[in-house]
C-alpha cells in the first residue's frame, strides 16, 4: 500500500544514529531497516519513546540549604522533548553513594543526568562516583585541562586540574549555549562549556543558569525521542472529586491509550477539580476528554481561562 503502518515492539531493537536514520533490528532474524527520519511520519512509524532518570547530588539539598530547581526544569525539558522521565533521587555527596545509584540508573534508563558535584572543592565527587559505577580510572584529561588553563588564573592551577580529572573512558561534548559561563584570561567570553559522558550517563553543574543552558543545547541531538510526543489536556470542574469519581474510573477502563490524573484545587473560586489526559496523540486526547464530558453534568465544567493554566499546587 501506499502508506504502511509499522509498529516497533518489544521484538525489535531501535538504533538512534545522529538525527539522520534509524536502524530497526528485529532479534531472531536477520533482518536490518534503515529508515531515514524524514520518511518516518508517512510510513506511520510508531518510535518508542526513550527512558530517562535524574539523579542530583548534594548534600545542600539534602540539607533544605538549597532549593532544587534543576530536576523541574528537566523534566519539563525531557517531557518537551518526548522523553519520559521516571524516576528523581538525590543523594549526599558519597562517592560510593553517588556510584551505586549510577549503576542503578544507567542500567534502568536510556538517559541518565545528574546535576551538581563536579566543581573544585573536595566535596565535588560527581565524577569519581561515577567511574566507580562503570570501574573507570580517574585521570587528568589534557583537553580539559587546556581549556581550564585557559579559562582561570594562573592561580588557580590546581582547581583547573581538579576540574580536568574525570573517567578515563569519558567522551567530551563540546556544548554551545547562548550563555557566557565565564571569560578566559585574556577578557573574552566564553560560550562553551565541556559536558562529561559516560556511556549514558551526562554530568551536568548544578548551578541552574549553567544546568538549564546545557540541557537546552543537548537536548535536540541527546535527549529527544525521534517521532515521540507527548499532549496534555485539561477539563476545570466545579465540583469535588467525589462527585466525578465514577466517571473518571469508566474513563480510565475506556481510554486505555491514555493517563488520566486528578488534582484537588483549594482555595479557588474558578474550580475545585482538575482532570489531566496526556496521550501520544491529540486525536487521542481530545476523543478522552469528550468521553469523560459525556458522563458528568455540563454545568459541572468549566471554561479555561488563561489563569487556570497554572499548576494546581
């Protein structure tokens, strides 16, 4: 036919190689389709969507002297893109800590982020817990070093070295942001900054300006999910959630394609319930919300206003 529908399960093995195709390897035969990414919308492709967690390291966190941003901002970054985070941990900065919860992430997860810990001082341990996670060596990359040299004082030789010593088997991503991380010796500013990875594990700072600039320069190339999306719709109600629980519970049976979610609203004259439904497709979202309008009264819903689009808690 003119126009195919391919659906990938578990049967198959997706291979993302840069943003120009995709490899399909079904397991059990020996068969191999490159599929360009400009071809996937009109063969119907379904691409499943990655998997993500984010792990963010300091003990001031723990400690409530700092507020955490950062796993906000990313998740609302990762779902823009496609990608689903599951699961947020912070942990103290304990190399072996910081070590085992790597090890469970990067084995769990497609994608594995952590935010904080890789700067000078002997309480940034970021790195040393993550080659311990994958039995890497630290050692002093000259690249980064260079960099660093050329970045800070004189002075300051052995932050720069401390700054440089990450796993052996790193690989250095040269981001490009719009923001200036600092200037170099000779005064000019500089925009880029080197991101650590190993295997699926990205190192980012875990000071918000310089997380939230890197993240938003590596995701379109390391954190999309090729051909995935996710849509969210929401229905205001004026009344509590007693009174549309059984409508919601027929919804959830009916529309399975789709995640319903319910919010209590206090303190608020507009409404006093929430309904989310996120899906892959608007098509599906809008064919649950109408599903669900018809099983409560009318007079029950309430029309969206620009304030409303705000957070319930």
């Amino acid at each position: 036919p003119s126009r195919a529908r391919i659906e990938i399960k578990s049967s198959l093995r997706l291979s993302l190689l840069g943003n120009s195709c995709v490899w399909c390897i079904c397991k059990g035969l020996n068969l191999k389709i490159r599929v360009d990414n400009s071809l996937i919308g009109s063969l119907g492709f379904i691409m499943p969507g990655r998997s993500a967690g984010i792990i963010v390291v300091g003990d001031e966190i723990l400690k409530g002297q700092v507020k955490d941003t950062n796993s906000h901002f990313m998740c609302k970054r990762f779902r823009a893109v496609g990608t689903k985070v599951f699961k947020i941990t912070v942990v103290e900065d304990v190399v072996d800590v910081i070590a085992k919860t790597v090890t469970e992430f990067s084995n769990r997860f497609d994608i594995v982020v952590t935010s904080g810990g890789i700067g000078p001082t002997h309480d940034d341990v970021t790195y040393a817990g993550v080659a311990a996670a994958f039995s890497d060596n630290i050692v002093c990359n000259d690249i980064l070093l260079e960099y660093w040299n050329k970045s800070l004082s004189s002075s300051l030789e052995e932050g720069a070295r401390a700054l440089s010593s990450i796993p052996q088997t790193a690989e250095i991503i040269w981001a490009n942001t719009e923001s200036v991380f600092h200037a170099d010796t000779k005064g000019k500013e500089v925009k880029t900054f080197p991101v650590v990875k190993v295997r699926n594990v990205f190192v980012l700072p875990g000071i918000p300006q310089y997380l939230e600039s890197l993240f938003v320069a590596l995701e379109k190339e390391h954190f999309r999910s090729q051909g995935h999306s996710f849509y969210t719709g929401r229905i205001y109600l004026s009344v509590h959630e007693e009174s549309i629980l059984k409508a919601l519970n027929q919804s959830v049976e009916e529309c399975k394609d789709c995640v319903f979610g319910s919010y209590p609203v206090v303190n608020n004259d507009q409404y006093k319930t929430q309904i989310t439904v996120e899906a892959e497709s608007v098509g599906q979202v809008k064919a649950a919300e109408d599903h669900f309008k018809s099983l409560v009264s009318p007079q029950w819903v309430v029309s969206a206003t620009d304030d409303m689009t705000n957070p319930v808690y």
